[in-house]
C-alpha cells in the first residue's frame, strides 16, 4: 500500500456552491447561460440543457465538477460550457498545479455515500460549502494521478460500453411490437380493441398502516414491492428492498407471478414489470392479471409502456401525481389473435435470455469498477 500525503478538498480546489436567480429570469428559449439546478439534468457525464437564465448568479466554467448537494446528495457531472447553477449544485474546481479534475470525480464517485452521510436535514438531505471542503482525501504526485485516473477512465469505458449494447438490445422488443402490431396508442392496423378491463383484472395493491415505515410490519419473509422497485427493474421484477411479516402481510395485497406491476404515483407512474414470483404491493402500485384467453403479458406490459408518455403528460405536475385504477381499466387497447401474441412473447423470451446474459456481464463489470475505485484510494492501484 502506497502512503500519500491527504489534503482537505478545499486545499486543492476551489469549492462555489450554486445559487437561484430570480425566478422571472428563468427561459426555455436559449437566452442567457444554461441553467442547471441539480441531479434532475445530469446525464452519465455531462448534464443537458433544458433551462436557460439571463441573469445568472453563480456560475461554473466549462470542466468544473457539478456536484449534487441537495437531496440527491452525491451525483457528479462535468459542466461542458459556462454555466449558471443553482441551489441544488456545487462548482469544483481543482487547482491545476494540486489535482487532476478527474482524479477529484473519481474520488467523489468513490465516497459518495460518505458524502451522503455529512448532510443534514429533516425534509430533504443537504450538504453545505464547509462540508465539501473538509473532504479529506489522497492526494499522491500529478504523474501517479494521471496513471490512476487513465487505469479507472479504462474501466468506466468497459462499462460504458456495455450500457450501450444493452440499450440497443432493450430496443429490439419495442421494434418488434411494433413490426407486429403497430402503434398501440392509434391502433394503427385497425386491430379489434377492447377495454383493458375486459381482458385483465385490474386491481391496486394494499399496505393499510400508518405510519407507513412502522417497523413492525417488515423483515418477514414476504417480498413486498414499492413504485422503486418497479422502477428498478428492467420491466421484469425479481429483486426486491423490503419484505413484510405475518402482521405486515395482512394488511397488504398479494399478487401472483406473471402479473404485470404499474406504479400509479409520483415521477415513476406507467413504470411497469412482470413479477418473477409472487409479492405483495402497496397501495401506490395497481396489479394487472391477463385473461388467459384474452391476452398476454408479454404483449400487454408492452402496450402499457407505450402509454407511459401520455400517462406522464396528463398527471397533476406534483410530487404526488397519480393515475387511478378507473383510468387504467378504461383503456382500450388493441387485442390482437392470441397465436399472434404467443409468436410475440416466444421471440421476447429469447430477447430477455439475451438481456439475463447481458445482466450478468453488467454486473461483473460494475464489480471490477467499483474494485478499482477502492483500490485507487487505498493506493493498491
């Protein structure tokens, strides 16, 4: 193990914490600089644009860390221009002569839940200037930063790499559908419809409690699902972050496997999934079991994440936006032969065997990135 010399974060780089700008200064049409508020606009490297303000008050220059400091905490980006960043960003800049810019990323990325740990708030997590610059940190000569950095940079390409093959493979159900069936939102092959409650139950799940994190409810042996698991998933669910006990599962809903999950609340409504084994739900998740005889899952799951954008674009603009299971049954779909639909879901399953493989490589990579990023700070690089 290497010993370097640590150095507080705010010894080696400059540290400017976002502000907002007056509200009317705010514009979609490209007046002024980019304005980045927080982790909502970051991308995997570089954040985009969607806002701009003509009379910014902070702003970062172009290769500055953006630094999410506002719940939530942790996530990076690099600035690409001049911009102005509000409250819920902070400017890095590392000092040319001390610090390789991306040897400070890396590290950020390393301690991220260390970071985490330093905010403060009842409502929301925040961490403040003084926080970010008593970062303690490794701080070993420019040539073994640039070694270090051009080792991890390697391995996050790998990565990289992989997350694109995989979006091209989750790509080729969509175009299949498609090829298929047409546009299931316009039915554009004039296909017979039917409302979705006349060829699926249509239930919403149930966890009474309140309040809702009650301890005594939970650590069971029963798989019990929120909206972010959903989210999690893939569209295929099989992994899970809580699980109920004998009191929690009387007071929830049970779906079986094979039902298809949406999340009917907050920014992941129309997030849906197939269950790979029985769960139990909450009440902000509506379960949707096909008719045998009617149709699939593979083929309905498929129609409802086409729906997602308007799901989406006709939710109450809230935190707490939500789609009721009324609106879900008064869907009316197009339901296409059954023969039709089995074709469909067999060339599927072949996709997802693809997409399991996929997976299993995904997480072999992540293992080896987040083995270096430990090592590097450790200096056993």
């Amino acid at each position: 193990m290497k010993r370097w010399e640590r150095k507080k974060l705010g010894e080696i780089a400059a540290v400017q914490m976002g502000q907002s700008p007056p509200g009317e200064t705010y514009n979609s049409d490209g007046v002024g600089l980019p304005f980045f508020q927080g982790k909502a606009e970051f991308g995997e490297e570089h954040p985009t644009r969607v806002k701009w303000c003509s009379q910014p008050s902070r702003v970062a220059e172009a290769g500055d860390i953006l630094l999410s400091v506002r719940a939530p905490v942790g996530p990076t980006n690099f600035a690409t221009e001049r911009c102005c960043i509000g409250r819920g960003l902070a400017a890095i800049r590392g000092k040319p002569k001390n610090c390789n810019q991306r040897y400070i990323r890396y590290y950020l990325k390393r301690f991220e839940s260390d970071i985490v740990a330093r905010g403060v708030g009842s409502t929301f997590t925040a961490i403040n200037r003084n926080d970010i610059e008593r970062l303690e940190l490794p701080v070993p000569p420019m040539p073994e930063q640039e070694r270090i950095v051009k080792l991890l940079d390697e391995a996050d390409e790998l990565r990289k790499l992989r997350a694109q093959a995989d979006r091209r493979t989750a790509d080729l159900i969509p175009a299949l559908f498609y090829e298929m069936f047409g546009n299931p939102v316009s039915n554009s092959l004039r296909l017979p419809s039917a409302r979705l409650e006349d060829i699926a139950s249509v239930e919403r799940g149930r966890f009474s409690p309140r309040p809702r994190n009650d301890p005594s409810y939970y650590g069971g042996e029963y798989p019990f699902i929120q909206t972010g698991d959903i989210a999690d998933s893939g569209g295929f669910l099989t992994r899970w972050k809580q699980t109920l006990n004998e009191r929690g599962r009387c007071v929830s809903k049970e779906f079986p496997l094979g039902t298809i999950v949406i999340a009917i609340v907050g920014a992941t409504i129309g997030q849906t999934a197939i269950l790979g084994q029985p769960v139990y739900a909450t009440d902000s998740v509506v379960g949707i079991q096909p008719k045998p005889h009617r149709a699939l899952p593979e083929y309905v799951i498929v129609v409802l994440q086409r729906w997602r954008p308007i799901f989406l674009a006709q939710a109450p603009e809230t935190a707490r936006a939500n789609l009721n299971a009324a609106t879900l049954k008064a869907l009316e779909i197009p339901v296409p032969p059954l023969p039709l639909q089995e074709e469909f879901a067999a060339r599927v399953s072949d996709i997802r065997a693809v997409q399991a493989e996929q997976a299993a490589s995904r997480r072999r990579l992540e293992d080896l990135f987040q083995s270096m990023l430990h090592r590097a700070f450790q200096g056993e690089l």
